[in-house]
C-alpha cells in the first residue's frame, strides 16, 4: 500500500475528481481568457486607424526620406525594411 502526504495527496486526489472533459474545457477557459484582450485590442486599433484614414504606408513615410532600409525580424523571419 502506498501512503500519499501533503501535495502529493492533494494532487492525486484532484487527478481522480476531474474528469478529462472538465480538463479540456478549463483549457479553453484559460485560451479564451488569454487571447481575448489581445483580439479586443487589434480590433480596436483596427477601426481607430480606420476610422481616422491611417494607413501603415502612411505611418511609415512619417519616419521620413532620409531613413536608411534596415532589418527587422518579423513573425519567425528576417526582411528588409524599405
């Protein structure tokens, strides 16, 4: 017979009382609540620059001529910027 104390108790004690459908959806749960202010957010400077007529080419030409291309990691990659 095996003796379980303290955290290790209360761990498989929990393991057995949750059932995997439960666990799946806390997943979710915890997905949802990280990603939906990040979404608000986007969508929200979305319909601001849309609102104001701002364009990410026009935000760039506020850097100016005179700025020289440079490289810039962007989503897993490098590129040049213009």
């Amino acid at each position: 017979m095996i003796v379980l104390i303290g955290a290790d108790r209360i761990r498989a004690l929990s393991v057995q009382l949750v059932p995997a459908r439960r666990t799946a959806m806390w997943a979710l749960e915890t997905l949802a609540i990280y990603l939906t202010p990040f979404l608000i957010i986007g969508i929200a400077v979305k319909l601001l620059m849309k609102r104001s007529a701002v364009d990410l080419a026009d935000v760039q030409k506020q850097a100016g001529t005179k700025r020289r291309p440079r490289k810039v990691f962007l989503l897993g990659g490098w590129r040049t910027e213009d």
